[in-house]
C-alpha cells in the first residue's frame, strides 16, 4: 500500500472545470467578506481580552503583529494553491497533490478539528455577548445555562453557580447549520450583511474609544515575566500570538470555498490576502485601544470590548457595539461550519470517509448530511468547552495545516515548475521557509496540554484511516491506474 500517492495536478484542475456538484456564485467581493466575515470575530470580540488579561498585558498588540506576519506568510503560499487547484478542501486537497495521500489525511483530519472547535469557540464567545446584552434589556438567562459544565459563575449579589451546559452557544449553532443547508448564495447574502455590520461597528468602537485612553493603562506596556512559561514578558507575547492565531483562520476557510467560486483562479487570492490585510490592520488597532481604556487584569471576561466601550462611556453606542459583535460572530461560525463541513465533503469523494458524507442536497446544491452532522456535534461541544480551551485547539491545528500548505508550494515548486501558475507565491524561496518556520515556532509556544489533545486527535484519526481510507481510497481503486509518480 502507497501511503505516499498523489492526486495529479492536471487531473483535479480538469475535474474543477468539469464538475458542478457545487453552485458556482461568489465573486471576489464575496470571497473577500467571507474571509472579513471568519477572521473578524472570536480574536477581536473575546480572545483581545483573555490574553491581555492572562499572557501578554498590553504587548497583546506584539502578540496579533506576530501572528499576523505568520498569517501573511501562509497565505501567499495558500493563494499560489487556491489559484493552481481551484477545488474544496483547503490545505487537505494541497497536501493530497503534493505530499501524498497519508499526509492529505493528516491534515484533512487536522482541518476537522479545527474548523469544528473554531465554530465551537465563536458559539461560547457569542453566547457571552448574549447574556451581556440580554442583561441590559432587564433579561436574564439562568446563569447555569450560560457557561461550559462546571464553570462558576458570578451572580451580581456576588455569589456564584456551577454552569451545567451554555444554552445560547448551542442556540446558535442550530441556527447556523440551518442556513448552511438551504443554501450557500443564501449563506452569502446573510453573511455579506453582517461583514458591513461589524466592520462598522468596529470602526465605531476605534473612533468613538480612542478619546478614553488613558496612557497609564500600557504601563508597563509588556509586565514582567511571573516565572511561568507564558504568563507575560516575551514568553507571554509569543504564547499570546499563538492564541489569537485562532483569528487568523479566515483566509484559510475563503479556501474551502473555490468550487463555489464563479472565477477561482483570479478571485481567491483576492479573497483571501485581501481580507487578511483589512483584519490585520483592525485587530491591532482594537487591541490597543481596548488596553489604553482598561486594565489589562479587567479584561479577562466574555464580552471585553463590551466592558472597553462601557469603560469609555459610550452610552447607547456600547449596546450597538454588543449587538455588531453579536451579528459578527454568527458569520464566524457560519462561515467556520461551511469550512468543516466542505473538507469532509471533499474527503468524502475522495474516497476516505464513507460515501453517504458526500452526498449533496438535490434542490439546495450544498453538501447537507455534513453540515447537519457537523452542526450536532459543534453544538453538543460548545455547550460543554470554555472558549480557551478551544481556542488554543484551533490553533494549533490551523498552524499545523500551514506549515504543510508552505512546505507544498516549494515541494510542487521542484517538483512541477512549468506548471501554468495564475498567481505566484513572491519570494517563494524565503516566504515559503519563513510561513512553516514562524507556524512551528508558535506552535512551539502553545502549552503541552493542548500539543496532548492534538496527538489525541491524529492518533484517532490514523485510526480511521488504516481501517478505512487507505482501502477504500480512490486512488487505491484499480480504475484510478494507480498513484501519479
């Protein structure tokens, strides 16, 4: 058995032009919201709050300028794939050209856990707004149901309660999935609004907080090291950045969008490096803004750009801003579900996972049994996790997936140079080494628990695949003619 053989380039390019299982309907404006729509959301909404608070102080800004450069790198290497494979799958449909098939499963296995904890962690981070703005119209949700099994937490007469499930997370995933399986135009539309939403109310949280500063607040702009790995100083700033990588994560879900891309090769690139360079540039201004209002130590909360704009004394702004957070994190896990459950489509066709997983709704187009099995178990999942446990999860696994999309381009580089490249990696020979270096040297940063419950996963997966894959695969079929060499 080859645990190395490949898809053909040629072969996946011609089945992308030939095949129309998938609906055709998002332009480059549409690629680039989603993208805006994935990576504006848990990183600027929760995660800005929880490592200032725990890790890095008000360095948290380091902390998403060093993620953001790691980001940079990945996606040129991930814009040369989505333009040269213009198929479903992300990183998993790249490692299966390049690196072979056992790796394709790897990573493809690792983008399941992902793109699944990823909506896990924005549903928690959702239901936090929830509450939060529920509270301010006099409604209360019984705290029980508010927080992952076993979490305390704090009533307003101080006392506390032991949360049995979060009712809100799962509310929402239900939702989402939903609209998954009606439609991904529909999906779009829904999306494309909410991007202009939070986009604005982001814009509105910088220019209406940034008169609250108080200089004080970034000093010491980078705390002293407390002597445990990861709690401030630069051990701090990197663990941080490792963190709010999970942010990060958009341009790699615009991937898993290309055979519903209506120009795949010109517009994914757009999506994807467009929509990261707008994140960018917000997250660290937020980031600062967010720390020059508050303590950093008050920030360790669900909702803390909430707390930053009541801080500020914006008034009826700061509900607005919970509701555009609200709106905003539902398009990160829609546009999180339709990542998960494209990758376990494609996986499907390929002859990995059993063929019922492929199978595509006849009047909606959209790969619907994975959607709705993805929704469940995201929603079981999220009630019960808090969101630095998933968090952390997620990125590790999206740093994983870019260390084998960067390796692919220079390994295809060698390996099929002439190969017709509609957008070229620039610099491939130091960008590609700098995107998989800088993914490892984060990885490296993120605690030994979370590197326990990857291993955990990948063995699960290597499971699954000996006992089904590697013979059911159709380059394993003899009607395939065997691996490409």
């Amino acid at each position: 058995m080859d645990l190395f053989r490949r898809k053909s380039i040629t072969a996946l390019q011609q089945e992308a032009l030939t095949d129309h299982s998938l609906k055709r309907a998002l332009g480059p404006m549409n690629l680039t919201l989603l993208g805006v729509g994935a990576i504006i959301g848990t990183g600027i909404f929760v995660l800005t709050g929880t490592v200032a608070a725990q890790n890095a102080g008000p360095a948290v800004v380091l902390s998403f300028v060093l993620a953001g450069v790691a980001s940079i790198f990945a996606a040129l290497c991930y814009s040369e794939f989505a333009s040269l494979v213009p198929m479903a799958g992300s990183a998993y449909t790249y490692g299966y050209a390049t690196l072979g098939e056992f790796v394709a499963w790897v990573i493809g296995w690792d983008l399941i856990l992902e793109y699944a904890l990823g909506a896990v962690t924005v549903a928690i981070g959702w239901s936090g707004y929830v509450v939060s703005f529920l509270k301010d119209l006099g409604i209360h949700i019984p705290a029980a149901l508010t927080a992952a099994r076993g979490t305390a937490v704090t009533l307003a007469d101080g006392s506390t309660v032991t949360a049995v499930f979060n009712l809100p997370a799962v509310l929402v995933v239900a939702f989402v999935t939903t609209l998954l399986v009606v439609g991904i135009k529909e999906s779009a539309k829904v999306n494309n609004f909410i991007v202009f939403l939070k986009v604005g109310v982001v814009l509105l949280f910088i220019f209406g907080a940034v008169w609250a500063i108080d200089p004080g607040n970034w000093k010491p702009f980078m705390p002293p090291a407390t002597g445990v790995a990861g709690e401030f100083g630069w051990s701090g700033v990197m663990t941080g950045a490792a963190i709010v990588f999970f942010a990060y994560i958009g341009f790699d879900a615009v991937s898993t969008a290309a055979q519903e891309a209506k120009n795949p090769q010109k517009d994914m690139p757009i999506g994807i490096i467009g929509s990261l360079l707008i994140c960018t540039v917000l997250y660290i201004a937020v980031s600062a803004i967010a720390t020059g209002v508050v303590p950093y130590g008050q920030l360790d909360v669900p909702d803390p750009i909430a707390v930053a704009a009541d801080h500020a004394g914006l008034g009826w702004m700061a509900t607005f801003i919970k509701i555009g957070a609200i709106a905003g994190l539902s398009s990160v896990v829609l546009v999180m579900l339709l990542g998960q459950s494209r990758v376990f489509w494609t996986m499907s066709r390929d002859g990995l996972l059993p063929p019922f997983v492929g199978r595509v709704h006849p009047r909606f187009q959209t790969p619907w049994i994975t959607s709705i099995v993805t929704g469940v178990a995201v929603a079981v999942v999220s009630g019960l996790l808090t969101v630095r446990e998933a968090g952390s999860l997620v990125s590790i696994g999206t740093l994983f997936a870019f260390v084998i999309v960067s390796a692919g381009v220079l390994v295809l580089r060698i390996r099929e140079p002439n190969l017709p490249r509609v957008f070229k990696t620039p610099a491939v020979w130091a960008v590609a080494p700098l995107g998989a270096l800088s993914a490892i040297y984060l990885m490296a940063s993120l605690p030994w628990r979370t590197w326990e419950r990857l291993l955990i996963w990948l063995g699960v997966g290597l499971v699954i695949y000996f006992a089904y894959g590697i013979r059911k695969s159709k380059l394993a079929q003899p009607q395939a003619g065997g691996p490409p060499r």
